[in-house]
C-alpha cells in the first residue's frame, strides 16, 4: 500500500492535473512519472518529467515503469481536427501506453472512460470510450479500473464552449430528474476517486459509472 511508483499520462489536462496534485501531495506515492507532449508547469522532488511523441512509441515505452498506470489523457473533435485524429489522441496513444505498461510489468491501470460507453453507441465519443476498453482488456495487465463519469466540470487552460452549454444543460435535465446517470462531475472528484481505487488489490477487470464515481471519491 505505500511507496507506489506512479506513471499518468495526460497531467496537462482538467483530471490528469488535479491527480497529479493529489499524488504528489500523497505520501504512499513515493515516485511519479509524467510522459506527455507538453511541461505540466511543476517541480517536485517526487516528479520526473519526459516529454514524447506519442507516434513513436520506440522513443519511450522503456519509460513507462512503476505500479500503476494513469490514463488521463484527451481532447475534443474541434481541438483535433475531426474525428480521426481525435481517435488518435484519445485512443491510440493511449492504448499505445498501456501495451508498454503491460510490456514493462506495470501492475494496473486505471483509465478515465466515459459515462455511456459502450460499442454500439450512436454517439461517436462513447463508442470510442467503450473499444478503448475493450482493447486494454485483453492486455495482461494484472488489475485494470475504469472510471466512468459524465461532463466534467472544472477550470481548464482553454475554453471549450461546447462542453460548457452540455454541463449546463445536464444540470438543468438534472433537476428536472432527467439523465441522472450523466449528471456531471468536477475533475477533481475523479482525481480523488483515481487515487483511491488505484490502493485497491482485487485484480481482474473493475467498471465504475457514474455514481460509484461520486462514492469512490468521497472514500478515505
């Protein structure tokens, strides 16, 4: 339980910087790895820091060592250009780490998932969630943990008005009773609900939606 090595990637982004917070802050974390395509801006005696192109997976899967493995990382459709290269982002990188995690004997893996996902969705996001899942779940991972939460709520370093008028508009369902199972979520309650379920040991394939999410958060 003390002394993890933790690796995330995404710490730039709304959930992966408030993990980062939490893991640098937290004493069983004795060691975190950052690989992205970008400085996350921190200096800590525990942090080590690697900037990489995802694309060549040659240049640093011997980088991803340690106990549990973070997958935060994404970005929307306008941000990348269209579904593709979102697809690449969003999936392809990641499910780039997790076959290096795998590779290097890294113990789990927690993902940020969607709520929603599944593959026959007719919405593209959430079928891309649920064949990111799919595809780590055959990877001989030891423990592998989905989170699945709705709109997530928050500061950001850019502005997604799209994503804004969504939270607004699930809130407002929500109050009406309406898509309860996608109300959203502040990033920093999936942060917190990341760091407790990577102290968990059952091994095997583990899903949480929606309002497991709020529960786990508010463990320890």
């Amino acid at each position: 339980m003390q002394n993890k090595e933790a690796i995330i990637i995404g710490a730039t982004g709304l959930v992966g910087s408030h993990l980062l917070q939490r893991a640098l802050d937290d004493a069983r974390f004795s060691a975190v790895t950052l690989l992205g395509r970008r400085h996350c801006g921190r200096e800590h005696p525990k942090l080590t820091e690697h900037l990489v192109d995802f694309s060549a997976p040659g240049d640093w899967e011997h980088l991803v060592q340690g106990d549990v493995l973070f997958l935060c990382l994404g970005t929307t459709r306008a941000k990348a250009g269209g579904k593709k290269a979102q697809y690449l982002v969003d999936h392809t990188y990641q499910f780039r780490v997790a076959e290096a995690a795998a590779k290097n004997g890294v113990h789990s893996l927690l993902l940020v998932s969607s709520a929603g996902a599944r593959l026959n969705s007719p919405f593209f996001y959430m079928r891309m969630k649920a064949e990111l899942e799919r595809d780590i779940q055959a990877l001989p991972i030891r423990r592998k943990v989905f989170i699945r939460p709705g709109a997530l709520t928050g500061p950001r370093t850019e502005r997604r008005t799209g994503e804004k008028v969504g939270v607004w508009l699930f809130r407002t369902l929500n109050r009406l009773g309406i898509l309860r199972a996608h109300r959203p979520i502040h990033g920093d309650e999936v942060a917190r609900a990341l760091i407790n379920a990577s102290f968990a040991e059952e091994e095997g394939v583990h899903i949480h939606q929606l309002q497991e999410v709020f529960v786990l958060s508010r463990q320890g």
